[in-house]
C-alpha cells in the first residue's frame, strides 16, 4: 500500500484542512539504512490544522508496515534519561492507581516494554505493532499483543481479558492514522471506573520552539490540550486531570474517564481549566502562518553554522527531517554517535552518515550539530569543551 493523502481530519472528519508547512521530500525517520549507498524511499513532509477541531496533522499518510514493519529502530530502554523517566512514570502510576492497575492494566505502544516490565506480569498486556520491539519486550517476560491498536483490538482484548483499570498510551496519539479508532478502542476498553493515561508531545511547545524537526511521517498528529479534550469527547471520554511535562521538548500528559450511566460527579481538576485557557492563541491563524518562515531561516543559519570538521551527537528520529530539509549529508557532518545498539552501524536515512557508538570516531575538531537538543543540559555537561550547535529553538553556538 502506498502514501495516501489526507482530505479529512484524523479525529473529527472534517474537510476542512489548512497547510501551513512544507518541508519536502524526506525518507521514513527511524528506517535506518545497512548501507550508505542503499535508496531511501521519501515522502511529502506537509503539515495541516484542522478548520474545525484544530488538530494539527500531517496530510501524507503513509502505510503502517513502512512505518513500523521490521526496519523499525526505536527502543525505548536505549535512552538512559527516557528509560529513568518511564521508570517514575510506572511509580507515580502504581502509588496513584495500584488498585486499578492490579485489576488489569494494558499499555498500548509499549514498545521494548520499557515501562511494563514495573508491573505485574499476571495482569499487564502491551499492544505495539513494530516487531523487533515487541520481541525485545516478550524477551523482558511482557506480554505482548503485536498489532496496531484501535476498536477491534480492543474488543479482542476485552473478549479475553475483560474490561481494564488503566490504559496507557504514552506518545501514542502521534503515531496513528485514525484518532477516532484509537480513541473508541481506549473508551471500549476501560471499566467504567478505570483511567486512561495518555501522554502526547504538546503542539504550543514545538511552535514556540520552532521545532519543525519533530515532524516525520512517524508523528502523524500533534497536540493541544484543546484538541485531545475534542476528540476524547466524541467518545464518551473527558479529561480529569492534566500535567505539562519537558519530554521530548514539550509534553503534555492527561488523564482521560469515561462518561457513564450511574456516573458520580464528575471532577475536573483545575489545572485543566488553567491549560485550557492558556490556549487560546492557537485558535487564531496566525499561531501558524509564521512557522514555514521561521522553518527556513533555522536552516539558513545552520548552513552558516555546520561547518568544518563536524559530526552529529544523536540520532533520533528527528535528526532524519533536520538534515533533509537542511541538505546535510557525509560533507557536513561526517558521522554520527548515538547510544541505541540497534542504530550503530547504520546510516542515518538519505543520507551517509555512519551512526557509531559514543567515543567513536575521536572528538570533531569543529564540534557536534546536537540532534537531541532536548537533553542539550546533560549532554553538554557531561561532554565539556566540545563546540556544539543547538538548533532549537533558534540556532545557537555552545
């Protein structure tokens, strides 16, 4: 199957799709290449808000094998602060929602099983659909359903494992091409009084960060507190609470009930009200007209700034929009050194750029173009008195 074109909106089906970025051509983020010389498919990296709902969505959908099939390269568990983070995510979930969670707790996207592997093997199910992943999270003793998760996976689950005390889908929304399927499979799944915690990366962060890199066909969706609360409802579901968090640049974590027959009172804590209002700005053109302007003068300026004798210090997904739409290859930036096993000896997608492990090759004379700019703090830190060039959220020599 290949790319299709979206015409309707991912959550609502509304027609009404308004472009307001264009970054290209660029190949499959995380499909890194065996070879320098080996072809990397590329497809349009265009970017839409919706008239209506005013989810922010990619309008090239591309098929879900080329997306997650076997070429997937994504481990969770490979990025030490990601896998302390998902370590007190599990701790803050098992001290607030234990009960729920002992009554069945099933994660969807849970990857190498990174997180599941804190909670009861016997009452825990994780639902990915990208293979290597999923066997690394059976190998941990997980449980793993492999396949993509809407409303009939749900309904397979909940046939043999009734309903659940908690879902989590932790950078989830994303990745899918059909919200609206995700989010009735999340509504059928849970027991009436169970909790669905779902993190997204948080759509005002990457615009005021100007972070266009955190476009791929991988992240399908993006966004606002306002959004997520829109499309949940259309499915019997509300948002109780609400927090920001600095994942990934910018993230925002909710926890999502379900509206019932024989429900108590519903309470929403204020600090949604509190997000929710913050974002106001967004349903205003202009929140968007700006970033294809500002998208081209980043790269104007990292041309000027990458330079020399120059390597790359990350490879994650996002580095494979970054160097495509600025037009960096091996002459720029002549390798690459990232911590995930899978990614090493690998070529960074469209590109040739060797990804090698930390402390390889030596240091670069001219420093490292810091694709993970959002632990640009720690990396730093821990490596003094290299140059680096922080791309966002405008370009900037450390």
């Amino acid at each position: 199957m290949g790319p299709v074109k979206r015409t309707t909106c991912s959550a609502c089906g509304c027609g009404d799709l308004d472009q307001f970025l264009d970054l290209g051509l660029s190949p499959i983020a995380d499909a890194y290449t065996a070879t320098a010389d080996e072809v990397s498919p590329t497809y349009p990296l265009q970017v839409a808000v919706c008239a209506k709902c005013r989810l922010v969505q990619l309008l090239e959908v591309v098929d879900h094998e080329t997306l997650f099939g076997t070429g997937y390269s994504f481990y969770s568990s490979a990025s030490a602060p990601l896998s302390a983070y998902q370590a007190a995510y599990a701790r803050d979930v098992l001290a607030r929602h234990g009960d729920l969670a002992a009554r069945g707790l099933v994660e969807v996207g849970c990857n190498d099983g990174d997180l599941l592997r804190h909670f009861d093997p016997k009452t825990s199910l994780g639902v990915d659909p990208s293979g290597g992943p999923a066997k690394a999270a059976a190998e941990r003793g997980c449980e793993v359903l492999v396949r993509p998760f809407g409303l009939a996976a749900a309904h397979e689950i909940r046939d043999r494992r009734g309903r659940q005390g908690v879902v989590i889908a932790n950078h989830v929304l994303a990745h899918v091409a059909d919200v609206a399927d995700v989010l009735a499979g999340i509504s059928a799944l849970l027991a009436d009084d169970g909790i669905a915690m779902v993190e997204v990366q948080y759509l005002p962060d990457l615009l005021v960060n100007n972070a266009f890199d955190l476009v791929y066909h991988e992240h399908r969706n993006f966004f606002s507190l306002s959004s997520l609360e829109q499309a949940a409802g259309r499915h019997d579901l509300y948002i109780a609470d609400a927090e920001l968090t600095d994942r990934q640049g910018g993230s925002l974590r909710v926890t999502l009930r379900r509206f019932h027959a024989g429900a108590r009172r519903i309470r929403v804590e204020p600090v949604v009200d509190r997000i929710r209002a913050s974002e106001t700005w967004l349903d205003s053109p202009g929140a968007y007209e700006g970033m294809q302007g500002r998208a081209e003068r980043i790269r104007t300026r990292l041309q000027d700034l990458v330079r020399g004798d120059m390597a790359v210090y990350g490879a994650p997904a996002k580095l494979t929009t970054l160097v495509s739409f600025c037009g960096f290859d091996v002459e720029h930036l002549h390798w690459c050194v990232d911590s995930t096993p899978a990614k090493q000896g690998r070529f960074v997608p469209g590109t040739h750029i060797e990804i090698y492990p930390p402390g390889e090759p030596d240091v670069p004379r001219d420093g490292f173009l810091l694709a993970a700019w959002n632990y640009a703090g720690p990396i730093t830190a821990a490596n003094p008195g290299n140059r680096w060039v922080v791309p966002f959220p405008a370009p900037a020599v450390w």
